[in-house]
C-alpha cells in the first residue's frame, strides 16, 4: 500500500503543474502576441502545445493520485462530513446542471475523452471534462479556484 505523505506529495507536484499552466498560459499568450510578431512555430508548439499535454498528464495523474488517497483516508466521507464547496458542475444528459463534489470530480477527469482548458475569466480558469459517449453526462466543468482550495487543504 502507498504511503499517504509520499501520495501526498505527488498530488501536490502534479497540482503545480496543473495551475502554472492554468494561471500562466494567458500571461504568456500575452507576451508572445506583444513581442513576437509573425510566425514563431516553435515558440507555439512549446508554449501552447506541449504545455497543455504536461497539464492534461498532470491533471489525469492527480485525480488517480486522489483516488488512492480516497481509498486510504477516505476523503470522500471527510468532505461529505464537512460540507466542502462542489468542485465545478456537471452537465447531465438532460442538460441539467448538478454539483461535482469530490469523487464525482475524480471520475470524471479520469473518465473524460479530453480536456479543454477554458480561460475566458483568466482569473477564474476553468477545465472542462468532455465525456467518452455523453450518453450520462455531457460535460463537467472544474472550477480551479475550488480545487485549490481543496488540495492547499491536504497536508497529510
């Protein structure tokens, strides 16, 4: 069995990566448009690209990473007890919107086809999960800003 603090610090390494990409894609997007004019393929396809593929892994890393935690210290029934904040929503077949709270959340990055990153409030970004047949759910939206206050809350 894994050891919670090791499990603990992998869900924390991999969150970093997730949120520096979240809050630091629209600063670059910035930079890049003020000071490189014309054609940069490269400085794109690192910037944009590859990032988004190391916070796509990230973010799929973490939610396995959250689940092993679950299954040992049964967080799922601690943030039950507590009434933590819904981490985003879901979209349900019928187009209605429920609460995603904590094992909700990590089914659906870990069950999602792709991931959108969606930074039309760069303040508040939000990662939108798109479902493998939609026949369930249609899309569920993670709120960044609850999910750090979720994982600054796990010091184990």
């Amino acid at each position: 069995m894994h050891k919670t603090p090791e499990i603990t610090r992998l869900i924390h390494d991999n969150f970093s990566m997730v949120i520096s990409f979240a809050f630091g894609l629209p600063v670059a997007a910035k930079v890049i448009q003020k000071n490189f004019a014309g054609e940069w393929k490269y400085l794109q396809k690192n910037v944009f690209g590859l990032g988004e593929i190391r916070a796509d892994r990230a973010l799929l890393e973490m939610a396995t990473q959250l689940r092993a935690l679950d299954d040992q210290e049964k967080l799922s029934h601690v943030f039950k007890q507590s009434k933590s904040p819904p981490l985003g929503t879901v979209t349900q077949e019928d187009g209605t919107n429920t609460d995603m709270h904590f094992r909700d959340f990590t089914n659906k990055i870990i069950h999602a086809t792709a991931f959108e990153w969606n930074f039309a409030v760069p303040e508040e970004p939000v990662i939108i999960c798109h479902p493998p047949d939609g026949e369930r759910w249609r899309r569920a939206e993670i709120k960044l800003i609850a999910l750090m206050g979720l994982i600054g809350s796990l010091g184990f």
